[in-house]
C-alpha cells in the first residue's frame, strides 16, 4: 500500500499506552467510538473477510481522518501476513499479498507486538487511482488478542494524526483482533469438526494449533480427550484433565449439556469465573457442540479464555463512573468558583472602603517632600495601615491657629490581616481622625493613650474579653520649632543622625486588648533635631510594621530579621528616598522569592 516498506532513515515513533494521560473527555470518546464500532464490526450472514474488513475500515478511515487503510491477517502457524483488504486502495498490484513474520516493517511489527508511527513526508506516499499522494504518517499497529498476533492494521494519514486518534486506535485494535480471532476460530472449529469426522489423529494435530480450548465429553459429560489451548488455559496437565466432569465449569449447575447447546445454536455463549489449577482466577466462554467422534457422535465443548475482555468491559464501566463523578465535581468546582467570585469581589469592595478612609498616600510627599512610604498587604485588603496629617487641615477651630505646623505620623499593626485585620484598620483609622483632627491632641502619647481608650470602648473589651488590637508607631513633627517626639505601642522607631543608627523600642503593651493595670500609659520620647550650638541635626527615621523582617527566605526558609532589617535601613538613608523605596521593593521581592508571603508589609521613612 505504502512506500514505507523499505524503511530507510524513516523517523520511527515507537507508541506505547502507558505513555498517554486520558482525560475524563478522552475516555468519553473512546466510549462513544467503541460502541458505534461495536454495530459496524458485527458479522453479517454470509459475510467474508474480504467484505468485512472493507466496511471496516471505511467507517474507520474516515473516523480517523486517514486517507487510505489495510489490514493483514496472521495465517494460523503464525509465519506469515496475508493482505486481507483495504480501503481508498483502487490498485492492488504493488500490494504484497503474503510478508513473512519479522520481515520488513509489518513483518517486524507483527513479531514485536507493538505500535510504530512512521513521520517523513518526503518518504511516504500513498497511492490511489490519479498516481501518488503524499501522507503526514504512516501508523501500524499490531492486533492482538491474547497475547497472539491475529494481524496488522496499517493507516495512512494526510495529516499528523491527533492523541485522539491514536487512542481511539488503541482501544478499537483490541476489539478488531477480538472479531478477527473469532473469524479464524469459526474457521478453525469448522475445519476441526471436518478433521474430527475424518479421523482422531488428524483432530488432534488441528486442533493443537487452536488459542481455543476443545474438550471431548463422554456420555456422563467426562472429559476424555483435551486439546493443548484448554490445557494452558486451565493450567492442566492432559492426565489432570481427563475424568473431570465438564458441567462442573458452568455458574448455573441447572443447566444440562443439551441445553447449553440450545444456546450455543441461539448465539449465546455461557460465561463463568473459575479457579486453574495454578490458583488464579479466569474468565471463561463456554460453548458446546455435538459432532462425529471415533465414529459416533459426541459432545464437544469450547472453551475460551475471556478473561481480558472482561477487565477491558470493567475498566470502561469504571471509566463511566469516574466520568460520572468528574461531571459532579465540575459542576461542584462551577458552584465553589462561583462563591469565591461573589466573596472576591466583595472584598475588592471592602479594598475600595479601606482605600477611601486611608489618606492618600501620595499626600505624604507633599507634607514631606523627603519621604516615601512601601505598602505591600498579604491579601487584597490590608490589617496594616498607615495614617498621617497636618493639623493645618484640621476641623477644629478652636485649635487651629495654635497646631498648625504638626505634622502627625504614624504606622499600624492591627490584629489579623486580610477582612479581619482591614475592619480594624478602619476602626483604628477612624479613631485616629477623631483624636487628632476633631478633638486636636497632638501629644504622641496621650494620642496612643486615647486611642486604646477608644479601642476598648467601640469593642466592649471589659465585657467581651477580646483581645483584638493594634501595635502603633507614631512620631509628632514640628516644623516650626523643628522638634519630633515619637510614641510607640510595641513598635520601634530607627532613625539615623550624623551617620549614626539609634532605635527605640514601643511600650511593652498594645493597643486595645486586656487591661490589668488601673490606666494603661503611653512613654513619650523627644528626639533632638537642634544641637547644642543652635545648629540642625541631619536625620532621617523610619517607621514600619513587622511584615517585613518576619517574612521568610525562598531560598533559606529563614526570616530576615529585625536585626538585618535595622541594617539595611541604615545601608539606605543616604539615598534619595525614591531610590530606598525601589530598593526596599526590591529586596523585599529577592529576599521572599517562591516562598509566600506571611504577613502584610508597611514601611515609612523620612528624610528631615
């Protein structure tokens, strides 16, 4: 059929099944392609193997989108191929009608039992009646049924053929080598019962060469004769076998030879599972005769080996029901998928709330010309907060005139982080606004004092015992007298003046949460940015939260540290402030690398 016969320098793709992953949709196809073949390779009255492999395959060239087909049939010695018929094949004269077992590439596929797919446009061409036509491919594939080479199927294709049709080939050569095996064995039992008819001997001789099993019965259903095929089935030797009572192999102990008969003449084959001698489990068809043996008429029952047919109908049941079942989770994954999307976008709502209440975080630059402030939240809403204002700004008129150079900064910490963490964020905001901007206390202390008054009472602490709060650094700026005190609840201040780092630890205590203590206190702390000749102070101090130095390595699994944190800072505060927030954003982002981040990040730095 093909040029592909000599095989020189052709690219072969050797084709294993245990190479391809199937999906729950593959399997689908499979199924679907196995039962409408099911129909199509059902033999008709009076059929050939010539007519029959033909309408084969020109339902089976056209559901592969191939161009041209052929199968070979093994004789029965297994020596040799023989062309059995083909489809889009107008001339045959080319066509080999014999290759011998192990010659040339059909030959060597029928021996090796295993698929090959040829890819070289330049070297394959398929012929019909115009002349030569040039193919993508070229697929053989053995057919085998129990382990015996039954034929050759051999598919030409115009183009590259997909994982689909390569399965789709896997699973119907199984069924095809099946079908023609049961051709070669009707051939073979009736030239058996002619054989039988002509002499025990020459029985014999035949029906050794069969896969199927033959046992003769005597009157009381004994066996008194087996051939080699129901031997190895049953793992028997010919001694073990004779003298067993064959009835024993049927599941229903009701039935009578007669009556298997009847049912073997009505095309119904009695299938059971029995134990060999070997201990395994088998499968088995069972079908019986009456025919002329040592001159009279005998039983005869057959007996074949099923037992891979079965598994092959199990796993496609099995298959039917892992289909089944990824259908429930698709629609499940469809339901969850869509609940994440209603709950994601209600939190973007709650990131667009949070957003609105925060002060713009451009705003800083124009307080603080020197300053930058790096804001990474774990999740789409943030328990870190920053928050800053000029008392210039405020609403309170009463103190207007008097607090209008302060400049008020802070960092916070809230309990949690991602939805819980942002409700506090928005609690703390909004108290922060009252304290400073409404009722205008500017002392960082007595804010953080105020403000974890604030927190206990919104949250009923004393009745709730809840623990939820905040850590908060928070500097005062004033630059008029260009002064800064900085209060901290569990969070540091690290600033830098003459080249020299210092820091200065919160107050044990948080914001919010139990309170054993009478009053809960904040420590102010003055921070010199005159020196004693009246002269300025260069400095530059940073606040932040702990995201940062308790996120862990990609590449060590070690967190960064408070430690290496303080030191990267005071490796940083000569630059321009744009420059530290591109390195910060950037060491942050080597320093995590794959590993996920635990925590929300804030840092604020400025240059005064």
């Amino acid at each position: 059929m093909y040029s592909s016969e000599n095989g020189v320098n052709t690219k072969v793709k050797n084709i294993r099944k245990k190479d391809r992953d199937v999906s729950t949709e593959q399997l689908q196809v499979l199924y679907e392609a196995l039962s409408n073949f099911t129909d199509i390779m059902r033999w008709e009255e009076n059929e050939n193997l010539s007519s029959w492999t033909e309408r084969l395959l020109k339902h089976l060239t056209v559901y592969l989108n191939a161009v041209q087909s052929v199968i070979y049939t093994a004789d029965l010695h297994g020596s040799h191929l023989e062309f059995a018929g083909g489809f889009a094949v107008d001339s045959t004269e080319h066509i080999k009608r014999k290759i011998p077992i192990g010659h040339g590439l059909l030959g060597q596929a029928a021996k090796s039992q295993e698929k090959f797919m040829f890819e070289d446009s330049q070297r394959f061409k398929a012929t019909n009646s115009k002349g030569f036509l040039n193919v993508a491919g070229v697929l053989i594939v053995p057919l085998v049924y129990n382990y015996i080479t039954r034929g050759v199927l051999e598919v030409a294709f115009a183009r590259t053929p997909t994982p689909e049709a390569l399965q789709a080939i896997d699973a119907l050569s199984e069924t095809i080598a099946a079908n023609l095996n049961a051709l070669i064995k009707e051939k073979e039992l009736k030239q058996s019962l002619i054989t039988i008819q002509e002499g025990q001997e020459r029985l014999k001789r035949f029906s050794a060469v069969l896969s199927e099993g033959i046992i003769f019965l005597d009157s009381s259903n004994n066996i008194t004769e087996a051939n080699d095929a129901f031997l190895r089935i049953f793992n028997y030797s010919l001694d073990e076998a004779i003298g067993k009572n064959a009835m024993g192999f049927l599941a229903d102990k009701n039935l009578s030879f007669g009556d298997l008969v009847l049912k073997t003449e009505e095309g119904i084959m009695h299938r059971t599972k029995v134990h060999a001698e070997n201990g395994c489990s088998i499968h088995i068809e069972i079908s019986a005769k009456k025919a002329y043996f040592k001159g009279e008429i005998s039983n005869i029952m057959l007996v074949r080996d099923v037992t891979k047919q079965v598994e092959t109908e199990i796993n496609l049941r099995n298959s039917e029901a892992r289909l089944a079942e990824a259908q429930a989770v698709v629609e499940l994954s469809k339901i969850i998928e869509q609940k994440n999307n209603n709950i994601v976008a209600s939190i973007n709502y709650a990131h667009r709330i949070q957003t609105a209440m925060l002060p713009n975080i451009n705003n800083l630059s124009a307080l603080l010309p020197n300053s930058f402030i790096f804001f990474n939240p774990r999740d789409i809403v943030s328990g870190d907060f920053y928050w800053f204002s000029s008392l210039s700004d405020s609403k309170n008129k009463k103190h207007k005139n008097k607090l209008q150079q302060k400049i008020v900064v802070a960092v916070v910490d809230c309990t949690g982080h991602g939805v819980p963490g942002a409700f506090m964020s928005l609690l703390g905001a909004n108290l922060l606004n009252e304290i400073v901007n409404q009722t205008g206390i500017i002392q960082s202390d007595i804010v953080l004092n105020e403000l974890h008054k604030g927190i206990r009472r919104t949250l009923k602490q004393d009745e709730t015992r809840s623990n939820d709060g905040m850590d908060i650094a928070l500097c005062v700026y004033d630059k008029e007298m260009h002064t800064l005190e900085y209060a901290g609840a569990k969070s540091p201040i690290f600033y830098v003046q003459n080249e020299t780092p210092y820091s200065i630890k919160g107050d044990i205590r948080p914001i919010g949460g139990e309170q054993r203590e009478t009053e809960r206190l904040f420590t102010r702390h003055q921070i010199p940015l005159i020196d004693a000749s009246g002269n300025r102070i260069p400095t530059s101090f940073y606040l932040f939260s702990d995201g940062y130095q308790d996120q862990f390595s990609g590449a060590t699994n070690k967190k960064f540290g408070s430690k290496k944190f303080r030191e990267f800072l005071y490796s940083q505060y000569k630059l321009p402030v744009s420059e530290q927030l591109t390195n910060i954003r950037e060491m942050f982002k080597d320093w995590k690398g794959n590993s996920p981040q635990i925590d929300d990040v804030l840092v604020i730095g400025v240059e005064l």
